[in-house]
C-alpha cells in the first residue's frame, strides 16, 4: 500500500527533471537561468510535500487500524480470561 504510494516517483532521473533539462538548454541568460530553477524547485517542492502527505495518510490509517485490531484483542482476552479474585470455589 505505501509502496504504492511512494515506488512509481523514485528512479533517476527524476520525470519531473526532464523538462528541466529541456528548458536549461534554451537559456541565455543568467536571470532566466534563475527563473527556471526556481520553477523547477518549486515544482519539485510542492510534489514532494503532496507525496509526503499521502505517505503520512497512509501511515495513519494503518495505524488506526492496527489500534482496533488491538482493542479487540484485549476485549477478547479480558472476557475470556479474567476471573475476579473471590468467585473461585
């Protein structure tokens, strides 16, 4: 699941680089040069941080339920085996 999440945007070089590479070649001058950098670690940034949000959703959601998992774990074996002191014969 978090594989999912996460595998298809890990490789070299990165999708999100080639038009990078596409546009470094067309600049003349050290101001647009800068312009696209900048663009492309915005835009690098912002995926980032998208990615990083659905990995942390992921991670809570099974967190979420492996804490139910768990609570009806202990509900099970508080039933099954608790016998209060007294009530033995």
């Amino acid at each position: 699941m978090m594989r999912d999440a996460s595998g298809p945007s890990i490789g070299w070089p990165p999708r999100d680089s080639l038009p990078i590479a596409g546009n470094s070649r067309a600049v003349r001058s050290l101001d647009k040069a800068f312009e696209v950098q900048t663009e492309f670690a915005k835009q690098a940034f912002e995926t980032f941080l998208a990615e990083s949000r659905k990995i942390h959703e992921l991670h809570s959601e099974l967190a979420r339920q492996r804490v139910v998992q768990l609570e009806g774990f202990v509900a099970r074996i508080t039933q099954t085996t608790f016998v209060p002191r007294g009530t033995l014969a």
